[in-house]
C-alpha cells in the first residue's frame, strides 16, 4: 500500500538553538526559494517512482518552517496539493513553528493552503531560561501567537516543551506547565533535554559547565507534567506525548506504528517499500542533487528481522502497546515464537505486561523504556527468513 504521510524538511531558522543538533540552518542569505524548487523536483520524482495513495497526514518540520514567508508557504502549500492530490477528508496537516513568527498574512496563507494543525515550539515559559538555550521568543510571543492562530480559525494547537533545562527546578517545571494548560493546548509534547554532539550544549557538557538537574529530578519534573496533565483531560498516549481525545498526533503515530511514510527536504529521512533513505543535509548539494536526481546520501533496506523489532520498539512507546494479532498479520508469525524470552523476562523484571493479546509498558517500563527497547535488538534473526 502506498504511504498515506508526508514529511516536508524545511531547514532554515531565524537562529540555531543552543540543543539543536537538527538540519537547521540560519535563514539570513539562503536560496529559500530556490530550494523549494529543488523541493519540488523532490516531489516530482519521488511520486513517479511511488505513486501515493489517500494522504493521511503532512507534517512541515524544520527548522523552523514559519520563517518561510507567506507567498512561499503558500507555493510549498500549493505544490503538496499538486503531487499529493488525494487527501483524505479528516486529513491532519501539521506546521511546526516558532512562537514570534506567525503574524497573520502568514496564518492565513497557511489555512488556505489546508493546514489545520499547528505545533509551537515553546519549550518554557522562563524568559531568562529561553534566552539560556539559545531561543529567541518570549513568553509573550507564545501567548500572542496562540491567540493569533486561534482567531485565524486553527483550533487544533500542540505545545512542546523541553524539562531537564540548565538549572531548571521542579517549581520551574510546575510554573511551565501551569502557563501552558492556561492557553487550552489540544495536544503537549514534553521531552527530557538531551545533549547531543556538535552542539553548544555539548561543548559546555564536556567543560563542566552545562549545570542539568539530577536524574531523581529530572524523573520528578517527568512524573509531574503525567499528572498534571492528566488531571486536565490530556491523556498520555505516547512515552512523551499528551493529547485531548482525538487529538492526538496522527503524523507520529505513523512512526510508532512502523508505517511508511515520503521524507523530503534537506536532511528528511522517508521509508517507502520497505527502504529506509536519508536525504543530504547541505542546502546548496540538497538544490543541485535535485537537479540530477534524488537528494539521497544514504539507503537502507530493511529486513524482516528488523522490520519486526522495530514494530515492538516503536509500538511500545505508544501507552496502548502493540496488539499480537497485528504483528501476526504484519510477519506471519506468532509474537511470543518470535520475542517469547524477550516478553517472559521483560515481564519478569515489571517492565511490560501482557493484557490477552496486547503488550504495553507498564509504570515501571516508562521510567526505563530504552532498557525495554533495547531488549529487542537482534532477537527476531534467530527466528525469521529475509
């Protein structure tokens, strides 16, 4: 079956934060536009080689894809109709945006293209701890950026917000997530921060002098932002991931349920037919590969074996778990033939439970879902054929 979602890269930033180890860019002096020709040669190619079906969700990540300006969020909008035309009635389209850049022009260019879901990247609402990891908005960019969208007619919001901050305490995290409940978000992605290479943080991680809270914190601010949130209607249904019902994030649920999906842009990562690719990070190689051919820098085919752990990986970060007649269905195998010894000693160690013929995580295997995840690696090739 064709993929029924769409990943658009947009690279391009008003400022690199200090966490960010994404394919972002500082705008000032790009070739946007002519990288969005280059998208569109993208498009182009990639639907004549897989022709898609019924489009279920787009996600616009960046970066930060609201920098574009409104005639060119308009064009990328226009092109995603032209070489996805089927969408699906209760189709989500998602943009990611920094609060500060969303004035109305660009708001409306957005609802006329279809998008009718917008994700803030708020992150906390202390302006000298904002200012801490490098972004560049306000608190009150947020709040004004929520109204703007709302009376631009978007009634589908998500915030993201970041625990775990330089210095960052427990009240901290309640004084965030009290302000964040206060602007009705429909949806609330909250991530521990993690320090990853060739960023600034990383640098100050190396030399000392990045001051983190301690990990029994940390796992506090976590546990808070469950219950907080919780006690508002936001049910948890992903490791990070709270939502009203029937708001929940269609586009990454594609991910945790291992389903394909097109990755176009600068940096994008796709998986159509069975093939997993990564396209080139730079702008100025992604605009002249295009000319060419496919952006690609690197392919991968995925196994059976592997195809199979990545549905238990990724299906365990969603609360409601994996169903054994889905995988059944998938791989032709029974669940407990393949990762039997995996579940019995996953069980054994309070990690998982198995409710007739669904597997999820239990309390215990939220706070150590990577211990989960990895238990898993390697352990479907004694027990399937490519």
């Amino acid at each position: 079956m064709a993929p029924q979602a769409v990943y658009i890269h947009i690279p391009f930033c008003t400022n690199k934060c200090h966490y960010c180890d994404f394919t972002a860019y500082v705008v000032k002096g790009q070739p946007v536009d002519d990288y969005l020709s280059a998208l569109e040669r993208e498009m182009e190619r990639t639907v004549e080689q897989h022709p898609p079906g019924e489009i279920r969700s787009v996600f616009i990540g960046g970066g930060t894809p609201t920098v574009l300006s409104p005639r060119q969020m308009e064009r990328l909008c226009l092109a995603i109709r032209r070489y996805f035309p089927r969408w699906a009635t209760d189709m989500e389209f998602t943009v990611e945006a920094n609060p500060g850049t969303t004035e109305p022009e660009k708001l409306a260019a957005m609802r006329e293209g279809g998008v009718n879901r917008i994700s803030f990247g708020a992150q906390t609402f202390r302006d000298d701890l904002l200012r801490r990891i490098g972004r560049i908005h306000t608190a009150q960019d947020v709040f004004r950026s929520v109204e703007q969208a709302r009376h631009a007619g978007f009634d589908n919001l998500s915030l993201d917000l970041i625990f775990g901050l330089p210095d960052q305490t427990l009240a901290d995290m309640e004084e965030t997530l009290k302000t964040a409940l206060s602007l009705r978000p429909d949806h609330i992605s909250a991530y521990s921060l993690k320090v990853e290479e060739g960023t600034l943080f990383h640098t100050l991680y190396q030399r000392g002098e990045l001051p983190l809270p301690p990990e029994e914190e940390e796992v506090k601010m976590y546990q808070l932002t469950r219950r907080m949130l919780g006690e508002v209607g936001l049910r948890q249904y992903e490791i990070s991931n709270f939502a009203h019902p029937g708001k929940e994030s269609r586009h990454n649920l594609t991910y945790w349920r291992h389903e394909e999906f097109y990755g176009l842009g600068a940096g994008a990562h796709g998986y159509v037919g069975g093939v997993r690719h990564a396209n080139v990070r730079g702008i100025r190689e992604y605009i002249e590969k295009t000319r060419q051919g496919f952006p690609t820098e690197e392919v991968h085919h995925v196994s059976r074996a592997e195809a199979m752990e990545n549905f238990m990986i990724f299906g365990l970060r969603v609360l409601s778990g994996v169903e054994a007649s889905e995988f059944a269905r998938r791989f032709g195998l029974p669940l407990d033939r393949v990762f039997g010894s995996v579940l019995d000693a996953l069980q054994q160690k309070g990690l998982l439970v198995i409710d007739g013929e669904r597997v999820r995580l239990t309390e215990q295997g939220l706070l150590f879902g990577n211990e989960v995840f990895a238990a898993f690696l390697g352990e479907a090739e004694n027990t399937s054929e490519d």
